[in-house]
C-alpha cells in the first residue's frame, strides 16, 4: 500500500469545490498541492510546517501551479494551529492531513515531536466538521517514531466516541508507517 496515495484517496471523498482544508506538515508540498486542486479556486488549504525553507519551496511550487492565491502558508508549529485559521472557519475545515516526521532528505534532527503533535490533533478535532476527515501518518521507523505512533494510538483511542476510526499499516513489517484514517462523528 502506498499510504500518502491512500490517504489522498480518502481526502479527496471528503472535497469539494470551496472546501477548507489543513496540510499541517508541508514539508515538500504534495499534499499541500493536492489539497489546493481539490479545493478548487472559492476553496482555502492552510499549509503549516515548522520550517521556513519547507514553507518558500511550497510556495513557489504553489505559484508555478497557478494556486497561491487559495492558499495561507504559515511557518510554525502545528500546535499553534488554531491560532492561524481565520474564526469564520473554525468547525468548517473538510480535511486536516498529517504527515509525520521528517523531511525526506532534509534535516532529520526537525522532526515532528509527541507532545506538538497531540496538541495539533486536538485543535483539528475541534476546527474539523462533522464528516470531516483527520489523516494521520506515522513511522515508526525513525528514532522517536515508535512513541510518537503510540500517543496517537492512545490519542484516537480517547477520542473514540467523537471519530470514526480506520487504521492501516502492513502487518508483515513492524516499521511500516500507520495511517489513520479519522471521521468526525
Ligand atoms: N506532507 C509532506 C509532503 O507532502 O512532502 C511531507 C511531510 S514530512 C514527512 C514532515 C514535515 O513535518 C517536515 O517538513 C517537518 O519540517 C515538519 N514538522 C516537524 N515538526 C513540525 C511541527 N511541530 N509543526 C509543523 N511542522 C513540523
């Protein structure tokens, strides 16, 4: 399974011309990019990533694809989320997509962390409609990454009356990537 495709897949049913959505690990782009052709141009796609040079080259691949202009791209953490989406969206946003970790041949050491990572889920739990999705992608791979898939699971765990929980990671191989798939009830 090609989980980043997966997770688009599932994305994608929940857009729709005008939608709000979050990309809140841009890192090189793809999904922040999905997300704003998905949108469509009445549409918004906040980008968040705790990187500056991550957050110019997403900009400039926003601007070569002519989509800049539905689009807010915020260099910082994710767990300040909430202080980023305009109000009049608030309980409005369709999807919210998580990649975690690092970026690919980037710095490994700028790494998304547990403590950061729970508090943004949080608040796209609260900034996310009914029927709206929250993807979440982890690896347990790299160091750290074991922890941090473990406070997500116990994260959806606690939050099971509010989301409808799917979960995907290749059985046969204990450091595949996980992807959760959450529906706000
Ligand atoms: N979705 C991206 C793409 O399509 O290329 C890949 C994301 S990459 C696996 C993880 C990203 O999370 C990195 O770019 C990293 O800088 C970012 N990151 C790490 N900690 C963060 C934080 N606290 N807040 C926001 N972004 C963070």
């Amino acid at each position: 399974m090609h989980f980043t495709v997966e997770a688009q897949k599932f994305a994608s049913s929940c857009l729709a011309e005008g939608s709000i959505a979050i990309d809140a690990t841009c890192g090189n782009g793809f999904d922040t990019l999905f997300l704003s052709e998905q949108v469509g141009c009445t549409g918004v796609v906040y980008g968040m990533d705790i990187q500056v040079r991550a957050i110019e080259a997403v900009r400039q691949k926003l601007i070569d694809a002519d989509r800049f202009n539905r689009c807010r791209l915020i260099a910082d953490c994710h767990s300040k989320m909430k202080s980023h989406i305009d109000p009049i969206h608030a309980g409005r946003v369709s999807v919210a997509m998580f990649n975690l970790g690092y970026l690919p041949y980037g710095d490994k050491a700028i790494v998304t962390r547990s403590e950061s990572t729970l508090a943004a889920l949080d608040q796209a739990l609260e900034l996310v409609r009914p029927g709206g999705l929250i993807s979440v992608l982890a690896y347990p791979g790299h160091a750290g990454g074991v922890e941090e898939a473990q406070c997500v699971a116990d994260w959806v765990h606690n939050r099971g009356e509010q989301l409808a929980v799917k979960r995907f990671q290749d059985g046969n191989n204990s450091n595949s990537p996980i992807l959760w798939v959450l529906t706000r009830i």
